[in-house]
C-alpha cells in the first residue's frame, strides 16, 4: 500500500490522498440501503484529466482496481470500492467550463453538482432539465447511470441531453467523444455506448450537455383517486393530450402521508379525500405563456375529473414547490422510517397498475410491506421494501425483477445496477446480451480494473506480471 500512496500523492499532492484509517467515512459507501460500508486502500482527489491519466496509468502497472465516485447519492453500490482498490473523487473538478449561449450547451467537470449547474444558467434563461431528485448529485455520475427522474416524461433522460464527452481509458489514454452537434452518422456512437456504463469502461473527465429554455410559468395539480388503477387509466389520456406534462408522477397514500408529513406541508385536501383516496397523481405543467398555462390546466382538470378523480388540487406555487421537493426526498423519508431497501424498475407505463397489484401480493407472500411512488409517465416504479429477514427480503426483490420483466419492462429504469443489482442482473438479463456486453467491457478494460464487479463478473483472471 505504502508504494500506491506515495505514487498517488506524487500525482496529485499530497493533500489530497487519503490511506486506510485515515479514509473518511463518506467514501466507504453510497446511498444503497443493502450495502455495507467498504474502506479502499486509499481514496485520491485528482484536479485534471491529466491526473486521472497518470492515476489511471498506476492502477493499470500494478493492477489496482478502481472505483470512480461522484457525489455518493446512487442507489445501488455504484460507487462502492473494494477493500484491495482505490477510490477516484472527483470532488475537486467542480468546475463550469463554459456556457454557450450560442449553441445551447455547457460545458462541465465531472465533480459539477445539479444545483450548481442550474444556480449558474439561471441568468441565461437556460436549464439543464434532467432532474433525479438530489440536486447535490453530480454530472458525473449522472452521467454513469443515466439519470433520469421526474421530469424525463418531458424532457428524457441523461443520454438525450449529452452531446459529447472526455474520458480517460484504464490505461491512461485520453478520449473525446461527439461534440457541440445534435447528430452524427460517423462511425459507432461511443458517447451513447459510456452514458450508463457506471464507470466501468471509462471514467468521464468532462460532460457536454444541451440545455433548454428556462420556462417563465409553471403550475402543479394534484388529483386524488380512489385507486391505483384508475390513477394509471388517467396517464395515457394526460400524456397524449398535447399538454406536454413536465412531471407526471404517482404516489400511493402510504407514501403521499410519509413525504407531506415529514416536510410540513398542509395540502388543504378535505379529510373524506384523504380517507377515499388510495393513490394520488401530480401533473406539473409549465409554460412561457401565463395565460396559455392557465388554459392548460383547466383542460387538465377537465380530464382528470372524466377520468375519476375524487377531485382535482392546483397548488399555489409555494405548495407546488414544496410538494415536488417532498416528492424527491421521498428515499430519506423511507430510509427513516426503516425500509430495508428500495427497489427501482420499469415496465410499461400503461402496465403499471398491474405491475404494481403483482408486487403487492408478492409483498403479502413474503410478509413485508411494500409502499410506493414513481414516474408514472414512463413506467419506472420505485418501491421501499420494509422486511428485515434478508432471505425473504432477496426473494422479493427478486420476483419483483421477474414480474416487471415479465410485463416487459427491465430490473432498473435510472438507478443503474452497480453492486446491488448485479446478481439480478446476471440471472435474469438475455445471456446473448450479457456476453456481448462482456466482450465490450474486455475492449475498453482488457485487464479488468475499472469497478469490478459492478454491473457484470468479476475481472477475469489477470496476466502474471512478475
């Protein structure tokens, strides 16, 4: 260990590597409710591309695995190291490149959190509208799970909004991929190939995005129903009315109580509602245009209430905002309440409400409860799990996989697989699709050190270089 620390400060100074004990707690782990914390041999905090090269250049000599880290908020062990590897932060490339106003990008350093990079295009009338529900998360590591979150019924996900990208290829090689341009027929599209790969082909040094117009209106409804059904018979008519709905989210009763209690908030909804209403719909609309926005949402009451809504809610802004924030913090919520995990799919989105009755009496089968919320306008479903009996507990989150799989939706729909979900992963997935993936990841790492056993196996046994 002595040799890759002094190696590593050499690189990047000797502030900013920390070994062993000295390790701090925050990157031993992620959010992942299921993972243990693991401490690294050493954590470095490299500056530029250049360093993360050299670094990378080390790791390959001696054969050191690594495990990129961004700002710590996935869900699935994406950022968990392993005891014999180090740890990348990239807490010190936090810096905005450029804004371009012209072509309608930006220019950021992996370490860039969501809330700087809006706080800095806010003047320009421009957002980055991908938005998975922590603003402290990074780019970076956005950029590695293909974030996605409420507001991707509108706007997509991570991949539709990055142009181009920088990274660095285990053996220390530096590679750009696309650019400031919105198409291109060249060659095979190594930006869309990185984008979800969870660090383990390449770790990105530098993200271009697009950006779009800020809105100057938005307007948040909420519509109670009686049940999740008729909550997931709305979506189809909301979603292809022409509206344009930002959000489009579910919530079942269990859930709407935890989030609205733990912030604070009094919605005004009549006790008779809460008590009738088993699930609950929210439909963020935003406009340029007050007037046109005000239209909007008196046709999206309209048809909410043809659709079976006990009644229909648009919040004054300030609860609007409030509810939305709750809504994004409905993880920390679960985790306080003591759910033992959080399980992410998608199916379908016209399948969720059968999805949804399969996992409840999956749920029942294994002695466990189950509550729930998700981006009901494309189909990913995010469930908190409350059992403590691990094995009973791995059984449901296992058949909860074959269900949505079996709707023909997919183990994960923006958390990514990391260290959590690679069993499921493994055992479910089409084996044709595994090995290709398995021949990809050999092209881009052939001596298997970046995140092993991540996502797919463990490395393959490594050449002697004694």
């Amino acid at each position: 260990m002595t040799d890759i620390v002094e190696r590593l400060e050499g690189i990047v100074g000797h502030g900013h590597v920390w070994a062993g004990g000295d390790v701090p707690e925050d990157y031993t782990h992620d959010e992942a409710l299921t993972a243990p914390p693991v401490r690294p041999l050493a954590v470095a905090v490299p500056g530029s591309t250049a360093e993360v090269s050299a670094i990378l250049r080390v790791c390959s000599e001696l054969l050191v695995p690594v495990v990129a880290r961004g700002s710590g908020t996935g869900l699935s062990g994406g950022c968990l190291p392993r005891p014999d590897g180090i740890v990348i932060a990239f807490d010190r490339m936090d810096q905005i490149l450029e804004i371009d106003t012209a072509n309608h990008v930006a220019v950021v350093q992996p370490g860039v959190s969501l809330a700087q990079l809006d706080e800095a295009l806010a003047p320009y009338g421009l957002v980055y509208p991908v938005s998975p529900g922590e603003n402290s998360a990074s780019l970076g590591g956005n950029v590695g799970t293909n974030a996605g979150g409420m507001r991707a019924v509108r706007y997509g996900v991570t991949r539709h909004h990055v142009l181009g990208l920088e990274v660095v290829l285990p053996g220390g090689e530096v590679l750009r991929t696309g650019g400031r341009f919105a198409k291109s027929s060249t060659g095979y599209d190594l930006t869309q190939l990185l984008i979800g790969s969870e660090g383990t082909l390449a770790l990105v040094t530098e993200v271009t995005v697009k950006l779009d117009p800020r809105p100057a209106h938005s307007a948040t409804v909420l519509a109670p129903f009686a049940t999740l059904a008729e909550v997931g018979a709305a979506v189809p008519p909301v979603a292809g009315s022409g509206l344009g709905p930002v959000i489009l989210e579910y919530l079942d009763a269990v859930t709407m109580g935890g989030i609205t209690q733990s912030a604070g908030i009094e919605l005004g909804i009549d006790a008779d509602i809460r008590e009738r209403a088993l699930a609950y719909l929210v439909v963020v609309l935003e406009s340029d245009h007050l007037e046109r926005l005000d239209e909007d949402v008196q046709r999206l009451g309209e048809l909410l209430e043809e659709r079976g809504a006990l009644d229909v809610f648009v919040l004054p802004p300030h609860a609007g905002v409030e509810l939305i924030h709750a809504r994004e913090r409905a993880f920390f919520v679960a985790k306080a309440a003591g759910a033992d995990d959080i399980v992410d799919a998608v199916v379908p989105r016209a399948s969720i409400p059968e999805f949804l009755e399969v996992v409840a009496a999956l749920a029942q089968q294994q002695g466990a409860l189950v509550t729930g919320c998700g981006h009901v306008g494309d189909g990913n479903v995010h469930v908190s799990v409350f059992q403590p009996d691990r094995v009973r507990r791995k059984q449901l989150v296992h058949d909860i996989f074959v269900a949505a799989g079996k709707l023909g939706g997919a183990v994960s729909g923006e958390h990514g697989i990391g260290t959590e979900k690679r069993s499921y992963f493994l055992e479910l997935e089409d084996p044709v699709k595994l090995a290709l993936m398995r021949r990809i990841k050999a092209a881009f790492d052939p001596l298997g050190i970046l995140a092993p056993e991540h996502v797919l196996d463990a490395a393959p046994e490594r050449p002697d270089r004694s």
